[in-house]
C-alpha cells in the first residue's frame, strides 16, 4: 500500500501529478491511496492537530480528504493502512531546499512518516521567476526518481527529500544528483518601515554551499537528499 500526500490541498495539480508518477511506475498491482489536506497548508512545517476531531471526509475509491495538517495526514493514513509500505509526498509547487525543509508540510509529512518507521519520499518542484510547471514533464521526472529511490533501503530514521528544477521544456533531461542539504538561511534580507517588518531578499538569490541541494536544483538537476532524523 503506497499512500500519497502533501500540503497544497487534495486537488493541487502536484499531487495528481505524482499520482500519475507512482501508477506508471507501479503497475497495476499496487494500491495507492490518498489522504491530503482538505486545503492549501503550504509552509504549515510540522505542525500537528492537538485539540478536537479531525474531520475525514472519503472521496471516490481510496481517497480521503482531511481537515489537518500534512503531519496529520500522515497519522490519519497510517491509522487507516496499518501495514502502510510507503507514504510519498508532494509534488509540492515550489522547491523544498536547505533550510526550507523546516518549514515545509510536505517535507513534516515524510517527516512524520519516519517517526512511525514508513519509509517516505518528499517530491518537489522549484520555480523560477517566469516560468510555470508543466506537470506532465514533473509526473515523468518524478517517476524516474521514484524508481531508483523505491528500490533503496532506508535505515529506520532516515526519508529522502527530492527536488526537480525550473527548466525550459526544450532543455536535456536533467541528471539525478544525490547530495547533502544545504546550511545556508533563507534569504534575510529586510526592511522596516512605519512599523512593517518584510521580507526583501529574492528565493532564487539565496546563498548556496557548493555541491548541496540548492546549488545542485539551480543548476538544472534533480537533487536527492538522504535526511536522517537521528543516528
């Protein structure tokens, strides 16, 4: 049993891409499911819902739409599919790199996965200034990836955090670079001016290590990332 997740909303085109992604390269004789946010939570990192019920509101065949956060996706489908094989995330409309992963849903939903010892993969997609996804191209990219990491072993504590890049449609198919996260902060420029904290500095700009994820994904790769949560 394979489910699906993410944090931009149960009918975000990523995750239907990824669907598309999984069912190509599974075959007909995996069950795939979905359990997602009943909406957008993008950057809502790990939390979770402590208080009240959580709605589960079942759409067609195995898919199921929650009214929490990604991390509590990941808790809903494992109460669900008690022998859950993977939980796979994404593909999220914007890179997952570096310092982002802290502040990601879709990366706490892999994150929470791994707590509960299911191996999980967190798929996104950086976008460049300008240019827009084509999510046919995405469901591709991520199929391949999904192909080489599926058949991994992951030690308990331990997910990968994926990321495509922004490229033309015309350009080579790009390499699959397995690489560390980066160290570097997101961008901290800043300004304030009558009382207005904001935010200046640009996504794309951001200071990169050499040969990490960020720097791999700008240059036009495919960047993996083995996260180990301890150990």
């Amino acid at each position: 049993m394979i489910v699906l997740t993410n944090d931009d909303g149960i009918d975000a085109p990523g995750i239907q891409a990824l669907y598309q992604a999984i069912t190509r390269m599974a075959g007909g004789g995996t069950t795939i499911g979905i359990v997602a946010p009943d909406q957008h939570l993008s950057g809502c990192s790990h939390q979770i819902n402590r208080g009240g019920a959580i709605s589960v509101a079942q759409r067609v065949g195995q898919r199921y739409a929650i009214s929490g956060t990604p991390a509590d996706c990941t808790r809903v489908a494992h109460h669900l599919y008690p022998k859950l094989g993977w939980l796979l995330a994404g593909i999220n409309d914007g890179g997952n790199l570096g310092a982002d992963t802290y502040v990601s849903g879709t990366v706490a939903a892999v994150r929470e996965a791994t707590l509960l010892r299911v191996p999980a993969i967190a798929i996104s997609h950086y976008k460049s200034r300008g240019m827009s996804i084509d999510w046919e191209v995405a469901a591709h990219r991520a199929a391949r990836v999904l192909k080489v990491l599926m058949n991994k072993s992951l030690e308990p504590g331990q997910f990968w955090n994926v990321n495509l890049p922004a490229l033309a449609t015309t350009a080579p198919e790009p390499e699959i670079v397995f690489c560390g996260l980066c160290t570097q902060p997101l961008p901290i420029q800043s300004s304030l001016e009558a009382g207005q904290f904001r935010y200046t500095g640009a996504y794309q700009d951001r200071q990169r290590d050499p040969g990490a994820d960020v720097d791999v994904c700008f240059a036009g790769n495919i960047s993996v990332s083995k996260v180990s949560l301890w150990g």
